[in-house]
C-alpha cells in the first residue's frame, strides 16, 4: 500500500517524516536513504497493541494529502508499505518434536491461566515472548 508522508529536512540536516493517514508515525534518518529504510518498521511500531482495524483501509490520494494541515511542512512523498504483518489469518503449521517436549508443553497448557486448553495459542505466545526477548518486536 502506497502512503503519504510528509518529508522535511531538519535545520541539523538530518531528516525525519510523518505519516499523513497515522497520526503520530514519524521516522528520523540522517540522510533519506537512511530515512526511506526506517518506514516500514516505524509504521509497524506505530501499529504495535493497536487493532488492526485502526490502519486505514485505503490511502489518502495526492489531492487528499495536498490538503493536509502539515502538507505545506514539507514535500510529500508516497512510499509503499507492506501491509501483510496486518494478516490475522490463522494459518495451519506442521511442528515436529519429540513426543517427551510435547508432553511438558501440554502440562504448560493446562496450568496456563491466559491460554488454558489452547496448545497453538500457548505455543504461539511462548514464540513471540521469545522474539520479543531477541529484539524482535515487529
């Protein structure tokens, strides 16, 4: 999906943009390429404990984002964002692991207060803690 941001450069000479249909996603770089690489991880930040109803359906078109209130703040720029992080569809996974492991995972399940009875929601959860415990929040 291609989204308008607002570009300005700032008086250090570092740059920073905002994104018109996210109120409150800004990035920094100090250069645009430097900027250009921190857009998708700061639109997924921004998504980040938010539903993913709150992400506009459809992008502002130019003529909308022209007349934006921070339009004349800078130049405005389309950038496309992946958009498939939003994807909440269950997808079904194949796991193989010894049958001990899946025992210890199922005896987890069962003294869980938040995902009691739910294996794939358990082992879901166990994942994302882990990779959230590696930095990788997004």
């Amino acid at each position: 999906m291609k989204l308008p941001i607002v570009v300005v450069k700032e008086p250090s000479g570092s740059y920073s943009a905002g994104f018109l249909d996210l109120p409150g996603c800004i990035t920094s770089g100090d250069d645009p390429e430097d900027l250009m690489d921190g857009m998708q991880d700061a639109v997924e930040t921004w998504m980040h404990g938010r539903d993913s109803s709150e992400f506009p359906g459809k992008a502002s078109t130019l003529a909308e984002a022209l007349e934006h209130e921070y339009a004349n703040d800078g130049a405005i720029v389309f950038v496309d964002i992946d958009t498939s992080f939003l994807d909440e569809t269950a997808v079904k996974a194949n796991l193989t692991i010894p049958a001990w492991k899946l025992a210890k995972i199922d005896k987890a399940v069962e003294k869980s207060d938040v995902d009691k009875d739910n294996r794939s929601k358990f082992m879901t959860r166990a994942a994302l803690d882990y990779a959230a415990r590696m930095g990788l929040n997004n």
